[in-house]
C-alpha cells in the first residue's frame, strides 16, 4: 500500500509552488464560526444604533479591519425572527385575550394567526408536501433504477420525514447545526495548482488545494474525496471538518478540499475572481488528484454553493471528469430562479452578501481589482 509520504510526494510533483510569501500551510486558517459572526452582528448592531441615537462617536477604529456594513443583515434577521415568531405570538395574544376579555387582542391574534395560513414553511412543516415531495427522483434508465434500488434500503432513506419536531421550518433546520454543533480540528497539508479561464490564459490563478489522510494512510482501494466548500467557506468551516474526521477516521477515505478563488484567507493574483458558474478550477483539481491518487477511485463532495459548483462540472465534462461520482448535498437546481426567490432575498442573501463584499470588495488587493474592473 503506497504511504501518505509517496502521495504527497506525487501531489507536490504535480503542484504549483505557492504564492509568494505563502508558505505549505499544516492546517487551514480558521474562518469566523456562526457563533462569532451572529455575535460580532449584534454588537455592531447595538453600535450602529447608538450612533443613531446619539449615544456613540461615529469614529472608526484606527487599524480595525474594513466590514460591509451590517444594516442589510440586521434587516435579515429582524425579519426571520418576526417569522419565527408569528405563529406562537399569534397564540399568546389570543390565550391572553380569552383571559383578559379582550376583545381587541383577540382581533389582533386572530389577523396574525390568519397571516399565518398562507406561510410556505409552515406549510411543508406541517401538512403540505411542498412542489418536489420527498423521496428518490430520477431518469427511468437502468442505471439509475439500479442506484435507486440500493439506496431505498439504506436507513437515512427509511426516514426522510423524521424531522426535529421544535426545529418546525427550513431556516432553523440550517442554522441549528451550526450553532449547536461543533467539530474537530483536521490537520491539512496544503498545495497549489495553477488554473485560468479559457478566454484569458494569460491571467492564470494559484488555487490551494487542503489534503488529509487517514490515520492509517494512503490506500488506492478506497476512495479519495474532492470537497467543494460552500460560498464565503474553506477547508476549516465547520462541516467540512466534520465530513473530513468521518470519512478519515471512521472509512479510512484520504480527502482533498479545493478553497475557491480568494476565500480561505487565500491571495488574488489576478483580477479573475470566484464566480460558481466557473467549472475550470475544479477540472483542474479532479485531474490533478486523479494522476496522484494511483487509481483510487475519485468522489466528488460539494456543499451548497460547492454542489451548485459540482453539479454544474459534472454537466460540463460528461464522461471526460475522473469521477467515479459525485454527491451535491443542499445545492440548488436553478441558481437564477433561486436568486429571485423574494423570501430569500430579504432574509438569506444579505447574509451571505454581507461577507461576499467583506471579502471582495473591501479587502486588498481584491477590491483593488475590482476597482481596475471598474466595478
């Protein structure tokens, strides 16, 4: 069995030499956790609104590292929680009213338990399967009928509506995990390739590339994960360390986690940002890792905006890509129609904006690039 040594040996004979000033990093920088960003939003919340008031000095802190501001944000998250929050203050008022005799706290929770009929989420939570129910959906070939067939007796398949009962929506299903959970740190040797778009050669990019194997090392019998990471993330989000501890320390898999274009903490060298229509970068990674990884199958794994990423690779290449499969786990089917989805535009993208232009458009030398752009 080749040892971890011979497959970063072949990994650094087919990389890039990093950066300059870059250094092959043992672990990944650590982006900020949910908790800390939830925590760093109130607090420049609660400053935002003392300088509204009066209460605080609008100075800047000198050497303080540039934030978009965090107005859309706090926007977001005032009306998630009102919609959190409808159904049971609906019932509130209303229990209190019948106490108090109250006919108008009646009227009250009547009209917001009314608004409440028509909430999508509440809805699926409750009765409404929703436009796509749950289950296995598939073209009838023999291939996929012959997929589908293992996977109906797979146990997480046994249970796709055994949802947390308190966690009664979408949003709370997502952000819960994040919160509440937390996983262990992995230790990544990390690598470089080098990738550009075909319409301009010439402004190639330095992508890294974060590589963990199993405590018991490299075995070509057993598959090697390639990790899309969703947008703003890396290699140290908190998922994709979990996903990496299991798969190394339980199945023995060696996994490698592609940081997109800038995000990571990782440099821009030219002004070709990340976008997630671009496949090249991830085509250049499955063919890097397929020639070190000495016939060890090859699995694709993204995440939100990584499986937004990955699917879109696996529809470019066909039968080129060097993937024995791939899995794209909560990335939507159409990322233009989803992005004018009304309910996530006043509630999910400014937060996700939010540190999109921390990263881009506030942080050198990306938004200096940007600015070049005439962006």
């Amino acid at each position: 069995m080749p040892s971890s040594e011979e497959l970063f040996a072949r990994l650094k004979e087919l990389s890039t030499p990093p950066p300059e000033g870059v250094a092959h990093l043992a672990s990944s920088p650590t982006n900020p956790t949910t908790n800390e960003l939830l925590l760093r939003f109130a607090r420049a919340g609660g400053l935002h609104l003392a300088r509204k008031v009066g209460l605080a000095a609008p100075a800047a802190v000198e050497g303080a590292a540039p934030q978009a501001s965090v107005t859309p944000v706090l926007q977001g998250g005032s009306r998630l929680l009102w919609h959190w929050l409808r159904p049971w203050l609906s019932l509130i008022i209303i229990v209190v009213g019948f106490v108090a005799h109250s006919a108008l706290l009646l009227i009250v929770g009547g009209v917001i338990l009314a608004t409440c009929a028509g909430d999508w989420q509440l809805m699926r939570s409750l009765w409404h399967p929703g436009l796509v129910t749950p289950g296995l959906h598939y073209a009838d070939t023999p291939d996929n009928r012959r997929i589908a067939e293992r996977l109906r007796h797979l146990p997480i398949t046994q249970r796709l509506r055994e949802l947390t009962p308190w966690l009664w929506n979408g949003d709370l299903q997502t952000i819960w995990p994040f919160v509440a959970y937390s996983a262990r740190n992995v230790e990544y040797r990390r690598f470089w390739f080098e990738s550009w778009d075909e319409d301009a050669r010439d402004q190639s990019e330095l992508i890294a590339l974060d590589v963990a194997v199993a405590p018991g090392g490299f075995d070509r019998t057993k598959p090697f994960a390639l990790v899309c990471h969703g947008l703003n993330g890396g290699s140290s989000e908190a998922y994709v360390r979990d996903f990496v501890t299991h798969v190394t320390r339980d199945l023995g898999w060696c996994v490698a986690v592609m940081v997109a274009r800038g995000l990571g903490h990782t440099p821009i060298q030219s002004g070709r940002l990340f976008h997630g229509a671009r496949t090249c970068d991830l085509a250049r990674a499955a063919k890097m890792l397929h020639a070190a990884a000495d016939g060890a199958p090859l699995v694709g794994v993204g995440y939100s905006m990584g499986g937004v990423v990955l699917a879109n690779y696996c529809g470019v290449e066909g039968a080129r890509s060097p993937l024995s499969c791939a899995v794209s786990l909560s990335g939507c089917y159409d990322c233009v129609d989803n992005s004018r989805f009304a309910y996530s535009q006043r509630i999910w993208q400014p937060w996700l904006t939010q540190q999109l232009k921390t990263n881009f458009c506030l942080r050198v030398p990306h938004c200096e690039y940007l600015a070049n752009s005439g962006v």
